[in-house]
C-alpha cells in the first residue's frame, strides 16, 4: 500500500514537471506580440506550479497522516502562521499584476482605438483590414482613403517579415473580429471605428485567420490566411499589385469614355 502512494507521488510530480517543461520547449517565436503573452504565461507558471506543488504536497500529506483518525479534530489558532500566509498571498498577486499590467500595456499587444476622422488625419497605416458577411479585404500600405494602396480581397494578407506592422481592423456592416492566434494578434471590428494592432512578425510561413465573433450563417467560413514573407518578396508583391491595380483603372477609365455617348434622334453619337 506505502508502495502505491508512493508512486502516485512520484507519478504527480513528473507530471507537474512535464507540465513545466513542456512549454518551454515548445515556446513560439512567430511574432513580439506573441513572444510578449508567451512571456508572461511562463512568469505566472513559475509562481503556479511551486504553489500547485505546495498545496497538494500539504494535501497528500494530510490525508496520508490523518488517515485513520475517525474522529476530527478542530485546527488550532495560528496567528503567526495566518498572517505569513497572508502576506505570502500579497506579494504574489503584487507579483501577477505588475507583471500582467507591463504586457497588457505594451503597445504590441493591446489593441487602441481611434475613429474615421483621426484615421483620416493621422499618419498612413501599413494595413487596413475591413471585415465584412463573410470575408476579408485588405488594403495594404496604406488606407482606403489613399488611392495608391495595394488591394486584396483574396482572404490572404500578406505581411513583411521583422519589420513593424500596423493594422487597423474596422467592419463594413456588423460586428466581427480579426484573430490570428499564431501571431498573437486580437481585435474586435466595429462599423465605424477602428481598432490598431502592432507587431512584428519574425517568421515566415502561413498563418490562420479566423472572425472569433459570432456574426450570422456564414461565420464558420469567415477564414482566411496571413501570409508572412521576406521584406523584398513583399516589396515586389506590392508592386506588383499596384500595377495591377493601375492597369484596371485604366482600362476602367476608357471603357467609361466609350459609354459616355448617347445616341441623338437623328442617329449620331456625340458626348454625354
């Protein structure tokens, strides 16, 4: 029986430390947003698991030290042992809010709210996100606002490699919300409104894109993909969309000249 107790023991306790080292292991790089929640996950694992161990070590015990006591006794007053136990408590959630406040704050992870007229007026964002029933489009290096930006409706942004990003998530009818969890990015779209993201991917690859509000019938296929690439490739994506882009402006521009004619009742065209 000593001996069964004494393997679960052991066995709670490899596990705790597969639970301790398995994440650090496995600890994501794919963006400073991430890095940053990753970051501060591993801090309060290192304050959970010596009082996870705390605790269910004095349980174990006690049950195994009590054990054939029928009748139990009430625990006798401590003050010195109540108020070490409460200020140990003080220090640790001082511990977990300073800690959590210093990532909550950082720029790269919460997301700061501005409307169309401040968009209209501040500085260029690199991307703009716009949601709508049930899709994505993207407005790259730039915003809808500026004629020269490099458009997607594809479901695929692409982004630049260690280089610093801002994107603005706004909606075009209701509420959704722009999450990508690889890269640690979060932000809920508002008609009206836009909410900035800031971050900086650091590895490239392919990532998921999901709206993570309930926005009607088709928001289990409101997907999409974000497409992290080297700077260059990026460089000449956007050229080359911006070429595209120009070239159906034209194209669009004559065909509208050819259109504005009408034909008058003696049968000659002249301008509208």
């Amino acid at each position: 029986m000593n001996r069964r107790r004494a393997g679960l023991v052991a066995l709670f306790g490899a596990a705790l430390f597969a639970l301790a080292a398995e994440p650090v292991a496995a600890q994501p790089s794919a963006s400073t947003t991430v890095e940053e929640i990753w970051n501060l996950n591993m801090n309060l694992l290192y304050v959970a698991i010596p009082i996870t161990v705390l605790v269910e070590g004095i349980l174990i015990y006690t049950v195994w030290r009590f054990r054939n006591q029928e009748e139990p006794l009430p625990t006798m007053e401590n003050r010195r042992l109540e108020i070490t136990w409460t200020i140990a408590t003080a220090i640790i959630l001082l511990f977990v809010g300073v800690a959590s406040y210093q990532v909550l704050a950082n720029p790269f992870v919460t997301a700061e709210s501005t409307n169309q007229v401040e968009l209209q007026t501040e500085d260029v964002a690199h991307v703009e996100v716009q949601a709508y029933r049930y899709g994505w489009t993207f407005y790259h290096n730039g915003s809808s606002f500026d004629g020269t930006t490099a458009v997607s409706e594809t479901g695929t942004l692409k982004l630049p490699a260690n280089q610093e990003v801002n994107i603005r998530v706004t909606s075009r009818d209701w509420l959704h919300a722009f999450h990508v969890p690889s890269l640690g990015l979060k932000a809920d779209a508002f008609p009206g409104q836009y909410n900035n993201l800031r971050t900086v991917p650091t590895e490239t690859g392919t990532y998921q894109l999901y709206c993570a509000e309930y926005c009607g019938s088709g928001h289990s296929q409101m997907l999409g993909t974000v497409e992290v690439v080297p700077q260059d490739e990026y460089q000449q994506w956007l050229s080359d969309q911006r070429a595209s882009a120009e070239g159906s402006g034209n194209s669009t521009s004559a065909d509208s000249t050819q259109s504005n004619t009408t034909q008058t009742p003696t049968g000659t065209a002249t301008p509208a």
